[in-house]
C-alpha cells in the first residue's frame, strides 16, 4: 500500500470507525468469556469456550480488515491505528489513539510515539 495523504487517513479513518467500534465492544466480550474459563472464574451471560473461540476468529477478521486499507494496527489495548504519510520531508505515522474523535496527530517514523505531535 501506498501512502496516505491526512484527508486520505482522515476519509479511511471515518469508514473504519464501524470496525474500530466493533473490535473495541468484541476485546471486551472476549477478556469476559477468557475470565469466566479461567479456574473458578464467574459466569457469564456471554456464553462460554465456543463463544470465545468464535470472539477471537471475528478479532483476527477485524484486525486483518484494518491492515488491508494499508493503516498499520499498532496497539490493541487501547487500539493504536497508524496511517504511513510524508509530511514536509519527513516519513511519519499519522496516528490515532483509541478515544480520539478524530485524526488529529502524527510522529516521526524514528520518534515512535514519544515524539507524538498534533497536526497543524
């Protein structure tokens, strides 16, 4: 994949949020069904091994439709979202973080997320 322009991160973005919203619900159904499988763990009303087994197939389908539009799946929890760009002279990752509303930052390939800075 080639890269992303920030409006082209931003429109990409806003057609994965059904994606993004969907990992974020399942990662949560499936820490609960891990829990209650555990010894001694509570039960759920989630269901039980078939569930998660079926939880985790549905986050790898979800995972892998987020890598194939060329963002990167940089975090899981919380969700990390890269979009490899070039801004000025510098290759850089516009980034968003679960909980942001929108694309709204960036950093240096070399930096990594220490060197996070908002777009203009």
């Amino acid at each position: 994949m080639g890269l992303f322009t920030v409006a082209d991160a931003r429109a990409e973005l806003a057609r994965l949020r059904p994606v993004l919203d969907e990992l974020v619900r399942l990662r949560a159904d499936a820490a609960e069904l891990a829990a209650s499988l555990r010894p001694g763990g509570r039960d759920t009303e989630l269901g039980g091994l078939p569930e998660w087994k079926a939880a985790q197939a549905r986050l790898d389908d979800l995972m892998t439709a987020i890598q194939a539009t060329g963002a990167e799946l940089k975090g899981f929890a919380p969700l990390l979202v890269d979009f490899p760009a070039t801004l000025g002279d510098d290759d850089v990752l516009l980034c968003w973080l679960e909980g942001d509303d929108e694309l709204r930052w960036y950093h240096r390939i070399d930096l990594g997320f220490a060197g996070r800075r908002m777009l203009e």
